[in-house]
C-alpha cells in the first residue's frame, strides 16, 4: 500500500466513524417543501428529514436506527388522546421525505423519531413541527390505511403557543416551553437557528417557558409575498446513559405589517416630498413675481 492510498484508506475509517457515530451537536430536523394543490383541490405538502446542523452542515449519508415518522390530527377543542399514524418515508435523490395531504381545512402535528447507540450511550433524536393545510376537495379521499397509535414516546419535547398559525411570521412573539416527562424544564438553554439571521440561546424561566420575538428579516421581505423561512429550536437533556435531542421547526412567513409599514412610510415619504417641492416652486415664483 502507498503513501496516497493510505491517507484515501484512513480518509474513509473517519468518514465511516463520523456516519456511523453523530456528533454531539447533531440533531434531526424537518424542513418544509412548497405545497402542492391537486387537480380536486386538496393540498399536499412534502417535508424533508435532515441529520447534522442547520443549515450548514447537513450530514449526506447518515443512519439513525428505528427512524420512524408520524403525524397526528388534531381537532379543535378536542383534549382527548390524540391518535398518531405512522407514514412512508421516501429516499429520493439521498433526501428522505415524508409527506401530508388534507382534503380540507386540518391541523397537523408531525414527528420523527430515530436512535443512535454508541459506547454504550443510547442517543434519541426526535423532531417535530405544526401547521394548517386549507385543502379544498370537495370529497374526502379514500386513504391507504396506516398503522395507528394511541401515542408516542417522545420524553423530552418543546411546545409552541401559539402551535397552530395560519400565517407564522416575524415579529410575532411564540412561547416556547420544554419538557421531561411531562414535567416542564425550569433554566433550561434552548438554541434558536435561523436561516438567514444569527444564532440565538435563551433560557427558560423557573416556570419552564420562555417568549421569543423572531426578528424581521430583510432577506425574507426582499422576498415573495408566500416566502418562507425556517428557525429550529433544539433542547437537549442527559440522563445517565441516555441523551435526548429534540427540534421544533418554526416555520415563518415575512411580516405583513413590516410590508404595510414600509409601504406606508414611502408613501407618506411620497406625500412630503410633494409638499416640499411644491413650497419650493411656489417660493420661486413669488420671488419672481
């Protein structure tokens, strides 16, 4: 073996040790894909399942064990037991996708779980997100049916409020409150990550919740009116030979009434500008005069 093919041998030991063992600060994520409408009008929405660290260090080829996804309806002013449904996940192109379809007006909750277990720690990523799909189907589809559970084991999570906006954007305060066996984290460090804006920490309150004010952006107003971007929210917790990682993707829409301020400002902007010239002018003549 030469010098060349041992570096290329060595290479791919670290490559191999690196995949087959995540870093400690490595997290699953969801991202989301724009909706798809169909022909009868309900609306499907892929999502995507990422490994590693947003948005910069996407791992390519990982393998978590027991990588599962699921998704759960939630009815308004309904507190009963929610029911989860497992659903397909897809490899297309090395991404892993998983997707929802609503027929109608419907508010989801989606998880995906995954296990990693090395030097005899067991590590248990989990992420999450909410949101509403409008569909518009005048009929509900015949779906394939799924397997269906009564719940999920997810130990460690983070709740949003408000969970279930129409239209999430900057500038709007959330509250985000993390959890541990249903019991709420008092002081505990969550990190926010932003696709176009600084990494964030905040820490929780004695009550186990803190508000969070996502700040306007200007790339994102540069941007379409149905714009999106993302901010993950990760919370981490030890217990003995177990560590827990857990994401939540918000999901925000450029502010509306950033749009409407800036509008308003040029206008009025627009307004003074006319009066000035038109004093200036009305001065010059008089002077003539």
């Amino acid at each position: 073996m030469n010098f060349l093919n041992f570096i290329l041998f060595i290479l791919f030991l670290w490559t191999s040790v690196l995949y087959a063992f995540p870093h400690d600060n490595h997290y699953l994520w969801i991202e989301f894909e724009e909706g798809e409408k169909e022909r009868d009008g309900a609306i499907t929405l892929p999502l995507q399942i990422h490994f590693g660290r947003f948005t910069d260090q996407r791992q390519k080829h990982w393998r978590l064990d027991s990588l599962r996804a699921y998704y759960a309806l939630v009815e308004r002013n309904v507190e009963e037991e929610r029911n989860f449904y497992e659903l397909p996940i897809e490899r297309h192109n090395g991404i892993l996708r998983i997707k929802i379809s609503s027929w109608k007006s419907n508010r989801f909750m989606v998880f995906v779980r995954g296990v990693s277990i090395h030097n005899g720690i067991a590590n248990y990523y989990c992420a999450k997100t909410s949101f509403v799909l409008f569909g518009q189907a005048p009929f509900e589809k015949k779906k394939e049916e799924m397997t269906r559970y009564h719940s999920i084991d997810r130990k460690l999570e983070l709740h949003i409020t408000p969970e279930f906006n129409y239209w999430p954007q900057t500038g709007n305060p959330v509250i985000i409150s993390a959890a541990f066996n249903g019991k709420y984290l008092p002081e505990k460090i969550l990190q926010i990550y932003d696709e176009n804006t600084t990494f964030q920490k905040l820490k929780t309150s004695r009550a186990g919740n803190v508000t969070y004010i996502p700040p306007h952006d200007k790339k994102l107003n540069r941007k379409g009116i149905n714009s999106f971007k993302h901010n993950i929210i990760v919370v981490r917790e030890s217990k003995k030979n177990t560590r827990h990682v857990f994401s939540y993707t918000l999901l925000l829409h450029r502010s509306r009434f950033a749009q409407k301020h800036t509008i308003t400002g040029l206008v009025l902007f627009g307004v003074i500008f006319v009066l000035v010239f038109s004093v200036v002018l009305l001065k010059r003549k008089s002077f003539a005069l």
